[in-house]
C-alpha cells in the first residue's frame, strides 16, 4: 500500500528514529525462531519469516538506495530476483508459492544484507542533500511497508507452526482471567452527509485518498465485536450446516474446505480449544472471534439478523474514536477480552475493496501496490492484535479476498435505523 506522489512532506527528524525502530522490532520479531522455522512456507499466500525479513531489505534497496545512492553496491544481485514481491517494473521475480525452498542464502546471510541495507539507509538519511525531502519520504514509505510485513510475518508464522503437531508455542504461555460477559447493544448514527478518507495530516497510503464525500442511511452499529461465546452459539445452532444463510460461494467453499468452526479451533473434553502463537489455548470466551472469513461473518451476521457494516459507516462511527486497544506492541498475540474499537481484530465490512473517487496510483513501479489489486477483495477496519498501532488511522483500509482466513479477522454487526 502506498501513497501518493502528493502526500505530506514527513519530519526529518522523526524519520530516523521511525525506521531504527522498525528494522529493531522485525528482528526482535525474528530471535525467537531457528532456522527452520525461518524457512517454513505454509501456503501460496503465506511467505516464510525468512523472505519477509529480505524483502523488507529489498524494498529500501531497490527504491531508496539504486536511484539515490549510485555509489551502492548490493552483497548479491541475484537478491533482487529472489525478495522481489509482485513489482513488475521492477523485473523478474521468484514465484510466489515457492519462497519456502530458498533454503539459500542462509538466514545468516540474509541478516547481514539487513545490517548493510540499514546501514546505507542511515548513512544516507544523515546527508545533507538536495533531494532529501524525497528521500525521507521514501524512507517513512519503506518503514510502513515494513510494518505490513511484520504483521504479516506473525500471521504466516502461526499458519506455519499450527501445521506443527507438535502444537510448538513461539511464546510462552500467556493465561488470561476471565472477563464479565456483556451483552451486544446497538448505538444509534444518524448518518447524513460524511467525509471518507485520509484528511491530510501524516503518513497514509494512496488507496486512502482522496478524502470525498458520501451519504449515509441511518445506522445502528454494535457496541463491541462479535466474540467467541456468540460464534459459539452459531455453531451449535447450525451455522455451519444451514445453507440459506449462506452465500453461495461461500456455501461452496465452506463444504469444499470443510469448514465447522473457526481456523485453529477444535474440540476437546468438551471444551473448545484453539492454536495460537503462545500454543493451544482454551479458546477465550469473552474475547473477539477471530480466523473467520468474510463469507462466515457475512452468515453470522445473517444468521444474528443483522449484517455487516459498510467500511463509510464503520470510518464515521469511529473517526473521533481515540486508537488505543490491543495492538502488536502489547506482545499478547491473541485477541483479548474487553477490546475496543481498535485493536483485537481486523472486522469485515461489506465493502469491496475499490478505488475512491478521483483516485490516481503513482507513477513507476511504486504505484503498483494497490491499484491492480483493487478487484475481489473485501475491505477490513480497525487493527489487529498482530499490526502495528503506528499503522493506524480512522482511514486506514486493509482488505483480503473473502475466503482467506489466516489473518486476525472478525466482526461487528450493523443494522438499518
């Protein structure tokens, strides 16, 4: 995701300590695992910790440091085939649902073409340049996309170790109290006319822009997510096996897959459980469903007699929201109970994931983040318990195709006034 040409001019000296940051919280990310586990490709849509340590590497080399710094030389060319993602103009690249048999350059390797690329960064950010407003720009850029990745890098580490039978724990168990069960209640929103998107201020992505206006039907939004206590009442009541509150793709993925509950839940002495990044847990009944796609919320949501918000109505109701919930920096890993608005999960909206209206990607092959890939994939609000809080923003779009599973994801139910 990437922003525009036109986006704001970033504060050099908040962009040093922003990228030393990031690269420390990726590694920190990393120490825990062995070098096997550095190699582990789970799925196509996954990427092992290894690539998403080198690709990171790779994005401030190719678009930072090759134009800006003529006089850099890279460890290995052959690195710009391997980590390159799906940038075309940026040429060749490793398939993608072979990332995992790159069993060389060893992990060893790849950390030490990360010192050298953030070394070169730093050198560069320090210069008194010309050009230096462009290059912080690009750096701040670079430093986001690499928030994505560690995000990325945690999700695909627990689809990659749950196939562990061995039920591994990447960390140490972490026992939550019980929380007080609270029941679901609507607000009110009046709806009207509302402004969607980016409004200017800091760091976003182009596919938040430009800010426009809409109008809104009065709503009503639940006033906490959907959690586990209530999926499991949709399970037990048939959800899975009623095929009218389905739609109908999602009927036929979810017979083809299989899918009866949630991604990592199974059930044992009568008790549900479920994988996590700390091991199997007891699946926490007050805290937020998460692992579901969009087309299971979609029939939760039917079945509930209700449905899911649009991201417009989910961006009004929680643009004067203050962020502050369960983000990655808490280090828990799991959703949490008593989460707000923010944090948690990832919630669905019935959104389609589309360009705004006078929308225009950049130029070069850093505009090609988000633009091809607006076709097929739903919109998701809010953060997870896996992203970044600096991520963060009441603008801030994310989106997967409806099917996929292995993020963070939930949901909130809406309702017509």
């Amino acid at each position: 995701m990437l922003p525009t040409a036109r986006s704001h001019a970033p504060d050099h000296d908040l962009i040093i300590p922003l990228f030393d940051e990031v690269r420390t919280r990726t590694e920190q990310l990393a120490a825990p695992l062995t070098p096997e586990d550095a190699m582990l490709q789970s799925m196509e849509e996954a990427s092992p910790p290894k690539w998403h340590l080198a690709h990171t590497t790779w994005f401030f080399e190719e678009f930072v440091l090759k134009p800006y710094l003529p006089s850099y030389q890279t460890p290995d060319d052959r690195f710009a085939f391997l980590f390159n993602s799906y940038y075309v103009q940026a040429g060749p690249r490793h398939a993608r649902d072979k990332r995992g048999l790159i069993s060389r350059p060893a992990l060893r390797e790849v950390m030490s073409y990360r010192e050298h690329v953030t070394e070169a960064i730093s050198a560069l950010l320090c210069s008194n340049r010309s050009d230096r407003d462009d290059i912080a720009a690009l750096v701040e850029l670079g430093s986001h996309h690499e928030m994505q990745h560690q995000e990325l890098l945690v999700t695909d580490l627990l689809h990659a170790l749950s196939c562990n039978p061995l039920l591994v724990a990447y960390r140490p168990p972490d026992p939550v109290p019980p929380a007080a069960e609270t029941e679901m209640g609507f607000t009110h929103h009046d709806g009207g006319l509302v402004e969607t998107g980016h409004k200017g201020t800091g760091f976003a992505y182009d596919c938040e822009q430009p800010r426009h206006q809409g109008f809104l039907e009065p709503y009503r939004l639940a006033d906490r997510p959907v959690i586990n206590r209530d999926w499991i009442a949709f399970i037990d009541d048939g959800g899975y096996t009623t095929q009218t509150l389905w739609l109908n793709d999602g009927w036929a993925i979810c017979r083809k897959q299989d899918w009866d509950t949630p991604l990592y839940w199974w059930r044992q002495d009568d008790e549900w459980w479920s994988y996590t990044l700390r091991g199997a847990q007891p699946v926490l009944l007050d805290a937020p469903v998460c692992h579901v796609s969009y087309y299971e919320a979609d029939a939760f949501a039917r079945w509930a007699g209700a449905r899911l918000p649009s991201e417009v109505e989910w961006e009004a109701a929680f643009a004067d929201t203050a962020i502050d919930g369960n983000f990655l920096e808490s280090g828990a890993l799991r959703p949490r109970p008593e989460g707000g608005a923010w944090g948690d999960i990832w919630e669905w909206t019935k959104s389609p994931f589309t360009s705004y209206p006078g929308f225009r990607p950049p130029e070069g092959a850093i505009g090609e983040y988000n633009g091809k890939f607006m076709i097929n994939q739903m919109v998701l609000r809010g953060g997870s318990c896996a992203t970044p809080v600096r991520q963060m923003r009441p603008s801030y779009r994310n989106f997967f195709y409806p099917q996929h599973r292995w993020q963070m994801m939930g949901l909130r139910l809406a309702q017509n006034a």
